[in-house]
C-alpha cells in the first residue's frame, strides 16, 4: 500500500511520536521510512551547529529503524521547512507522509504548528497528522 512513508522531524518529542508512528506502520507493511530534517533558513544559529543538530536528530531515527527491522532512508535538506514538504515528499517518492501537529516549544512550537497545517494543504499524498 505505502511503500515509501516520509517523517518530516525536528527531535522533539512531538516528532519522536510521529517517528515511532511511521517505524511501527513501515513494519507492518514492509515499507522504507524517509526521515526528513529541515534546516531551517531563518534560524540565526552557526550553519555547522544546525547540521550537526540535524545529522543527530536523523541518526536517533535511523537507530529505532535498525532495532525495529525498517530500513531508514535519511534527507537532511537546508530550506523552509513550511514552504518545502511539497518538494521534499516528490523528490522523495513518498507516498504517504506522517508528521506530528506541534514541534517544539515556545515560538518554534508555533512554527512547526504551520509546517503541519502547510504540509496538509499541499502535499498531494496521504498525510497522517500525530498528536
């Protein structure tokens, strides 16, 4: 049915929800789970520090895969992270795209609120929103 499930994530506990979601799914149906972090463009931090953040925040995906037999595809992309999950899931070849309502706290909470709602109305694939 769904043979490539794209994870948009940004480490926080709300992804890892997500994360778990796609693994445990991937399972079941012999799928390959893509892990997408975005980092985003209008962050002011060094760029080395965001990759570094990203390359973790990917690696700890790809370990749940491992222990849970899925395979673990890895995209680490600089951009925005509302305006590019459009992009990313054709490059991709999702099929279907499972991504957590909220990130992370504060203002970036609000932000990944709209990466969810922007990636609803744009993806043309299946989206499973996780709370």
């Amino acid at each position: 049915m769904f043979e490539r499930i794209m994870v948009p994530t940004d480490g926080s506990e709300y992804a890892a929800k997500a994360e778990d979601l796609a693994i445990e799914l991937a399972g079941r149906l012999g799928s390959v789970v893509v892990a997408v972090h975005v980092i985003d463009e209008k962050l002011i931090y060094p760029f080395d520090v965001l990759e570094e953040e990203g390359k973790e925040i990917l690696a700890a995906v790809q370990r749940k895969g491992r222990e849970a037999g899925v395979q673990v595809d890895e995209v680490l992309v600089f951009g925005s992270p509302a305006h590019d999950m459009k992009k990313i899931a054709e490059k991709t070849g999702a099929d279907l795209v499972v991504i957590a309502s909220h990130g992370r706290s504060g203002l970036e909470k609000l932000l990944m609120g709209s990466v969810a709602e922007t990636t609803l109305k744009t993806v043309e694939v299946p989206v499973l929103l996780v709370k």
